[in-house]
C-alpha cells in the first residue's frame, strides 16, 4: 500500500493536518484534494491547524495549501510545532512570521527523461518537462507547465492548485484526463486517438481547450 502523504486528525486543538514535506508540493496539494474528496461534507466548515516540523514552510506554501481546503470550505487556522508529545500543543497564530520564501517556482524546470510507467507519480514546483512517454495509469503534475516530449496517456495536472495560466502540451496527446488549476476535463470518447501533430491544453473561457501547439505558447507560437 502506498505512503499516505497526507493526514488530518483529530486533536484536543480541533482538526490537525499533517504533511510530509519531503514530497513536492503540487503532490502534496493533490494528495489533500483527493482526500478532502472523499468525505467534502464532513470537512465543510472545519478548520485545521497545520502541524509543522523542522523544514520551513513559507508564506507561498501557506497560501497554496489554503487555496486547495477553500475549495471544501475549509479555513486554515494557523499552524503548530510538531512536538514529541510530552508537551503542550499551543497553536501559533496564521500570522506567524515565516522563513523567507524560496524562489519562485516559475523559474524551476524538472526534467524527467523517462517513461512514467503506470502506477508511477511524478510532480514538480515548477514546470515538469517529460523526454518520453507518460503511459495510462501514470500521473504528472506541476505547480506551473507541463511539456511532455512523447506521448501523454496518462493524467495530467498543470498549474497546481489555482494558476489558470498553465498549459499542457505533448507532441501525442491522448490523455486520460486533463486538469488545470480547478478545471478538469475528459477527452470525449469519439476523439480520435491522434491527430499527428503536438497539442495543447489550456483554459479558455473558464473551460480547457485542446488546440494545435503551435508557435508562440511554451517556447512556441500560437497561429493566428
């Protein structure tokens, strides 16, 4: 079974969310959408302190992370040490002053050169370029763009958890399922499986569109 990454219980405090933070953010958000998704209606109206330990978490992470519990409405209250518990837990104020944020994500490239294989995640803060194929049953997602040089069946999750500006392109795009920011879609079922040429999803006009990848968008141009 795999690692839970995520995990909230129950605490003389009120709710207390654990992450390991180890793992790349956009995981992590993720991992806590797909677990708030599984009960949305007892979480609703909760709030939840975030336990946090020895690696310094920034006033960016704070925010992405209250983005993703919005959504479910649910208020991030503050945080708290992760003590040996012997001590009192004494929650520290939302307003806490933080380590200096790490640099911004949008300058950050992690390449893959690689097949993902099914069952395999691969995340990344900031834009995640895959040299291979990302095969069905594979998920890749990125805090900003995702670029896969080969084809993408898999699923795929750009601009992690609320940038509507992120795209996802493939030289084959035959995804499973699209997401970017808030915006899931499917491709429909009559699609043919190729078109020959490189494709790109985006958002446009509250919804993902797949075009042409052309000149202009990612290091390329759009026609027109």
């Amino acid at each position: 079974m795999a690692k839970q990454h995520v995990k909230l219980s129950g605490t003389d405090s009120g709710l207390l969310l654990r992450l390991e933070w180890g793992d790349p953010l956009p995981q992590l958000l993720v991992e806590l959408e797909e677990y708030l998704q599984q009960s949305p209606q007892f979480f609703t109206g909760a709030q939840v302190l975030l336990e946090i330990g020895t690696q310094p978490v920034s006033r960016h992470d704070m925010e992405q992370l209250a983005v993703v519990l919005s959504r479910y409405g649910v208020t991030l209250q503050g945080v708290m040490p992760r003590l040996d518990g012997t001590e009192r837990r004494q929650p520290l104020s939302a307003r806490t002053p933080f380590v200096a944020a790490p640099p911004d994500p949008y300058t950050l490239v992690h390449v893959e050169h690689r097949t993902v294989r099914s069952g395999e995640k691969v995340a990344a803060d900031g834009h995640l370029v895959v040299i291979g194929d990302v095969n069905p049953g594979a998920e890749v997602m990125a805090g900003y763009n995702i670029f896969v040089w080969g084809a993408l069946r898999g699923s795929a999750y750009a601009g992690v958890p609320d940038r509507e500006e992120a795209i996802i392109t493939a030289l084959h795009f035959a995804p499973i399922q699209l997401r970017i920011a808030g915006h899931i879609a499917r491709p429909p079922e009559a699609r043919a499986t190729t078109t020959g040429s490189p494709e790109m999803a985006r958002i446009d006009q509250n919804a993902i569109v797949v075009e042409a990848w052309e000149r202009g968008w990612g290091g390329f141009s759009k026609r027109g």
